[in-house]
C-alpha cells in the first residue's frame, strides 16, 4: 500500500505490509509501469512467504514515477 | 470567487465545490503547509520547462499527501497493541493465492455501490460522501479472466483515474496472473474481490470481513495479497 497511510496504518499492527512511496491511487505504480508492478508485487509475495513474526512491513526505496 | 480566503479554497478541495481526490490532502495539510505546496509546486512547474523533469513533481504530491495523512499519536483512532499473524503452513508455489483490493472494481453492467446509495457517479459520490461512511460494506466478485475493458471503478475515497486506465496499478489481477504462470504461486484464485474501501469500518471490522473471510475460504484460497488504496 501506499506510504502514505504508513502512520495510520502500523499502529493497527497489520501481520505483513509492503509500503510503496507511490503517490496515493497508485499503490501499484502508475499506470502500465508492468515493471514496477511485478516487483511490489514479487516483495508482497516474499514477504508472505518468509515473514516469522506479527507487525512485519518494508517501505521499498523507489519512488513514484511514470511508464516509459 | 470574490473574497474568497485561501483556506476557504483548500476546504473546497475536499468534497467541495472543487473536489479533486488527488489533492484533497491539502486541506487536511493545513493552510500553511498548503501555502509552501502551492509556492513550491509553481516553483518546480518552472524548473519542468527548463528540464522536462517530472520526478521533483510526482515527489512534492507524494511527499504533501505523507504529511497531511500522517496523523499524531493522540489523533489514531484505530490503534491495537498487536497484531495477528499466521505462518505459511507450506510454500506458496504450492498454495491457492486470492487477491482482494478496497479500489472498488465491479463487472460493469453489475451494481457498483451499496443498494441503499443507488447508482451515483464517480461525481456525484463525491457529493454524497457521508452515506458512503455509513452504508453497509459493498463487495464485489471480479472473475480474474474478465478483460480491462469490462471492468468498471466507483470508489469516491481516492483519484480513480490511474485505476481507470490501468486496474494493476491497485488491483493487479494481470501481474498475479503472470505470477502463477511462472510457478511463484500455485494458482490465483479464479474469483477476485474489490471492495469501496469508503465505507463503514466499524461494520467492515465487525460484520462483513469475517464473512468475506469465510466466503474465500469456502472457494479454497489459503493465502491473500490485499491491495489497499
């Protein structure tokens, strides 16, 4: 989700959270990034798969941008 | 319009007489803030015609919405000491995947709002926008094969466009599609669910999430990526 809510949202201790410095709308990326996509994406499932315990989120490095 | 204060123009950006979902924030913000977002915006419009730049742009949006939506500690009303979790029993290569979103997708020619709203617009939901915070959650099934083009949005809590042109950019059906092609998931749920994520969050919490969370167990999914705008 986006970054945006973070402070709304760790404070209701999610069990696993992928936060994207995206603009809000766009949690995914702009729209037909397919690139961007696959790799939130990719993290989320990562994440599912190898969290060990409650309240685990990342806020991933790239920021918004718009497909070429 | 003749006298009108600067804070009275940030207010009507917010469900106002000049609602703009993606800069709403800016009456949340506050009027100072929004003053320095204004100044800055005109300046980095400036350095675009010199630089074709956009990226300082989409960063001051971003960085205007964390701060108008980052609320103090004393104002959280959701707030919980922990949390629930629950390990993966096997691998997800071998599991049933879902995906759930709150970007409000429907099949078009299907209802896209609590029957007791009737069918606004995207417009005109912005107009009604506290009947959405009290009306019964409403969720729909989005079969995961059906084309963009029949896939409708109505969600009158956030800027739809990027989801107009492109549902994966919140509801990222194709990408889970490509997912389980490869092997990463052992299969993508055939039915995806999208709900209007402005809605009533104490019935959401209390009534329907338990029993949308019964409904995909029932279709046999055993994980979700949920997808909040």
């Amino acid at each position: 989700m986006s970054n945006v809510f973070r402070g709304r949202v760790v404070v209701q201790k999610p069990s696993r959270t992928v936060f994207t410095q995206h603009i809000m709308g766009r949690p995914m990326s702009a729209p037909f990034d397919n690139e961007r996509q696959t790799y939130v994406l990719r993290e989320a499932l990562k994440m599912l798969e190898t969290a060990t315990e409650p309240d685990t989120s990342i806020v991933l490095p790239e920021k918004y941008r718009v497909a070429l | 319009m003749p006298g009108e204060t600067f804070k009275e123009y940030i207010d009507s950006l917010s469900y106002g007489s000049r609602t703009d979902l993606l800069f709403k924030f800016l009456k949340n913000a506050g009027e100072e803030p929004a003053e320095q977002f204004v100044q800055t915006l005109l300046r980095e419009l400036g350095e675009v015609v010199d630089t074709g730049d956009l990226s300082h742009l989409f960063n001051l949006i971003y960085e205007g919405q964390l701060a108008a939506y980052s609320p103090p500690d004393e104002e959280t009303r959701w707030k919980y000491d922990d949390g629930p979790f629950t390990p993966l029993p096997k691998p997800l290569s071998e599991m049933r995947v879902g995906l759930l979103t709150s970007s409000g997708h429907y099949v078009e020619g299907e209802p896209h709002a609590p029957p007791e709203l009737g069918e606004y617009t995207q417009e005109e939901g912005t107009k009604h926008i506290g009947e959405y915070g009290r009306a019964k959650p409403f969720l729909s099934a989005v079969p995961v094969d059906l084309p963009q083009e029949k896939l409708g949005v109505h969600q009158p809590g956030y800027d739809i466009r990027a989801a107009q042109k492109d549902r994966n950019t919140v509801m990222p059906i194709d990408r889970m599609q490509e997912m389980a092609a490869e092997g990463v998931i052992g299969e993508f749920a055939e039915t995806a669910y999208s709900f209007i994520g402005l809605t009533s969050q104490i019935r959401l919490t209390r009534e329907d999430a338990p029993q949308w969370a019964e409904r995909v167990k029932s279709e046999g999914w055993e994980a979700a990526v949920l997808v909040p705008v």
